[in-house]
C-alpha cells in the first residue's frame, strides 16, 4: 500500500473499454488510502467480471434482486450475507488468508455461528454429553508448540452437535443448556482428554435466497460432521479448528469449504470393555488421538 | 456458451491456492449452463479480489454489514442496489455492453428511477412545463435513421426536473401532476419540437450505505443537468438517451457516470423578440437543435 499515491487522473465521460479508470479516477484526493485500494480492486474486478459475462438486462435485475432478498432475509438470528460469503468460499478463504501457520502447526477453519463464550469449565475426563445420546467418543491428546515443548495450561475449549446433527442453542428444551459444549485446561505434560458422542453432519439454513442458489448449482446445505475447538495458550497463535470424522458421506463436500486435509481424524472404534471400563464406560466407543500444535503469537 | 461443458473434476477439500477450482468445482452436472458459466467467473473474480485485498476479519465483517444495510434500506420506494450498481458504474457498463449501435447512431444511457408509463402526447410545439416555472427552453429536431431517411410517426418521449432538480413525482401537490413529461409524434419530415424549461443537476439519494459511501470515497451524489427520451419508432431499436446541458457545474462528474460525450448538447441563448414571438414566447429562451438518429432493429 503506496499512502503517497494521489488520485488518478479525471477521466470525465463513461465508455465500455476505459469504464474502470473513469469510477475510479471519480475518487476525491483525501480518501483514507485503505479504502481507495480496496476500492479500486473491486471496481476492476467487478468491471471485468461484467464484460466476461455480458449480462442481460434481465440478467443485472435478477442479480440486483438476489443481493436485495439475501440482505432482507438477516435478522437478528439469521446472517444470510454470511452463508452467502461461506458458500462461496469467501470465509475460508479470508480465514486462510488471515492464518498462514508455520509448518506442523494446527490448520486454522472458520468459527462458525455456533460457538458460545463461557461454556463451562471441566476437569479432565468429563463427558460433556449431558444426555448420554449418541455413540460414546473419546478425544485425548496433546497441546505442543512448533518446537515440541508441551503447552501446560492450555485452554481447549470444544463444541459440536448431538447424534442428531444440531447444536445444543439450536435445541433449547430439547437439549440440556450448554450440551457438548466444555472447557478444559491441559495437565503439566500438555495433555487433555474429555468425553463425548460422535457428532452428525447437519445442514447450513437453506430456507432462504442462499439455499435456493446452492439448490440452483447443484450443491447440498451439508456440512461434513467435525468437533469445533479454540485452542489457547498465553504467547502463542489462538487456533480456530475442527476435527472431522473420516466416515461422513460429506467430507469431501463440505457446503461451506470448512475442511481440510490435514483436519480429518481417525477414530477408531474400541471394542474391548476393559478398556472401556478403564475410562468409565460400560460399552463400545470410538477414540480420537489429536495433538494441537500452537505457534508462536504474531507481534 | 459452451453447453456441452460438464462439471470440473471434484477437488475435495480447500487451500488458498486451489480455492477458485475448489468452489466452482463443487457445481453438480445438471446446472444450467448459463448460471454455470457466471458463477464461475464471479467466483473467480471475487477470490482475485479477494486475494488482491487480503482483508482482515474486520474489514471482511465490515463488508458483510455493508451489503446487509444495503438490502435492508431497499423497500417498494426505494432500491439501495440499483443506487449501488449505478454508482460503481456497472449499470452504464450493463448498459453499454447491451446497447452497441453502428457508428451515427444516438448512443443510450440508462433509464433511471422517474420514467412514468404513458404519459400525456401532445401535439408539436406544446410547453410540458405546467406550472411556468424556469428558464424557457426550446427542444427541436429530426428522428432519422442511420441511412439518413427521416422517420414520420416516431415517438419521442421525454421527462425531466423542473428548476429546481425535482420531477413531478418526487413533489405530489407541489408540481402538477405530468409536469415536464409529455410524448411528441414526429411529423412527415421526421421533425418534432417543444417547449420546456432548463432542467437543473439533482443529487440521487444519499441518506442511506451509498451515500455514505459515495461520502467517504470523496465523491458526491449529484447527477448532471439532463432531459431525458425515450424514443421508438417501427423497425428500429428503441433509444433510452439524455440531453446534458454543457454549463452543469456537474457534468464531468455526473454521480451515476451517465454522461457520453456525444449527448452534451449545445444550449444557444437567444435574446431576439421577434424569435421569441415567433414561437409564442414572450422572453429570452433557450434553444436546443437536437436530432435522433435509430439504427435497426436487433433480430
């Protein structure tokens, strides 16, 4: 970003070839220099991006319509803009932009509408399945950094859905306030482990203008089933991640793009009740190993 | 427009670097082939922009808020994404890439939000100024074809502002009703004429996310002096035009960048009066010989 660079220019009459330089030759002298960048690359884009698809008449209302509906369809509750942008690609790739990670460290996914502060605080162990419903789960594992020294104290805060694919504040009556939903701290050797059930794949909101458009491209609302975690520690990077289940019939079309690779877990079923009883359970139950790898906070 | 085209090869998951491919491979097979090929390029051209920008979550949130409001501010009255795309300069763009004519041919420029359906037609040399306020102005001139062969019957209809940059329909009870609109039949020599007064330069609305945005790109909302026409004959391809006036303090910067170089007109003061009387006004006027020439219809 130049901050010296002045405005263009005056280029006063609109024709199709130079119709990029003359908006934004339009911009006054004193426009805060973030905005002028930002806004020349979407003029040039936009420009381009009309002159390759040639639009009808028809065709820019219908454009004007769905832009107009997809920003009335948002209340309170409902972030249409936001679906639209996460359909696209658009928020998993702001979101990589943002946490280009050192090598080894955790892969960053986006947040989701799900999460909620102050879920409450558990020893290690826990099961944060209030209403044992679902496939019993165990996640163990490790927070490190890059360099391998173990991360004591380690704040991993987790949630997910039910065996039903829906989110505790989707289900309030129906499932017990703050269901699978826990924080936990790691113990002096970096480890963590917690109790649980294997989440579902569930659906984005597809009753609205999004929806339809998915429908339109031949896309379903589906999100592959995964486990949401921020991973925290003082002096390192916050990770924003999920761990996926390799057996989802949606892992490799995820609606919203969320996952990756390196992201998709084993989860091995355990048969044995020994081993089960072992760690408090009296029947089979799938277990997850999963280390975090935090890097060194940005300056 | 390739039909045939079928669906890319399925690249599962998401990477900064593959993330256009990702996105538009995602389509299903029986998308319809127009709506394929512009989600491709607009996926293709928003992650560019995208990756050009780099924008924080910040300014992308700020994004997502902007396009929100605009939506909201739309209602039956009012239609924020039309403003949008005008100020950006995509509506002259769409306008444009539909609208090229042979060379001689009067060029378009776009319709606006204050044509009225049916208005009055009036025989030639009518005053469409009810209320008698403004500088007096007479239009003359020829529809012709681009051969040069003069069109009798041709309807030449056109609306304006009044002196004080309003149309009629922005001030119910304080202009007449039609005022300053009216639909004129060219003789058999192809000409026509009216009476009329010098339109003055309006700001399109600006109280709402484009105004403010037009504010902080240092820009202002005012569109240049203007009649506008619509005018049609049998055979030939409609024109929606302007008639700028050369002295608009606003004309090398007409909000909505609607002015061609081609349609400033020449506004002769004639101070004479006996030419006054002639046309059965009593005072200076303005005198304004434009001709329209059609090109033929589109197949």
């Amino acid at each position: 970003m130049n901050n010296a660079k002045s405005a263009l220019p005056k280029l006063p009459y609109f024709a199709e070839d130079t119709s990029e330089a003359v908006v934004n030759s339009r911009m006054g002298e004193n426009v805060n220099p973030r905005l002028r960048q930002v806004a020349e690359v979407l003029v040039k884009h936009l420009h381009a991006a009309v002159k390759e698809i040639e639009p009808t008449h028809e065709e820019w209302f219908a454009a004007i319509k769905f832009l107009t509906e997809t920003g009335q369809m948002c209340n309170e509750w409902r972030q249409e803009y936001i679906l639209l942008s996460d359909i696209l690609g658009v928020s998993m790739l702001v979101d990589s932009i943002n946490h280009r990670r050192p090598s080894g460290a955790t892969p960053n996914t986006i947040l989701g509408p799900f999460y909620v502060e102050n879920a409450p605080k558990y020893e290690l162990g826990h099961n944060i399945c209030l209403d044992q419903k679902g496939e019993p789960l165990v996640v163990r594992g490790q927070v490190r950094d890059i360099a391998g020294r173990v991360i004591e104290g380690a704040k991993v805060d987790v949630w997910q859905t039910n065996d039903d694919g829906f989110y505790d504040v989707q289900q309030p009556g129906v499932q017990p306030e703050a269901n699978l939903r826990g924080v936990f701290s790691t113990a002096a050797d970096g480890t963590y482990w917690f109790k649980s059930v294997k989440p579902r794949f569930y659906p984005i909101p597809a009753d609205g203008p999004v929806g339809k458009l998915l429908l339109n491209l031949g896309r379903h609302p589906n999100r592959a089933a995964h486990l949401h975690f921020i991973v925290s520690a003082p002096g390192y990077d916050t990770v924003i991640t999920h761990i996926f289940t390799p057996d989802c019939p949606y892992l490799e079309e995820d609606a919203v793009f969320g996952v990756k690779q390196d992201l998709v877990a084993d989860f091995k079923k355990i048969d044995d009740p020994i081993e089960a009883e072992a760690i408090g359970l009296n029947e089979p139950f799938w277990l997850v190993d999963w280390d975090f790898v935090l890097a060194p906070q940005k300056s």
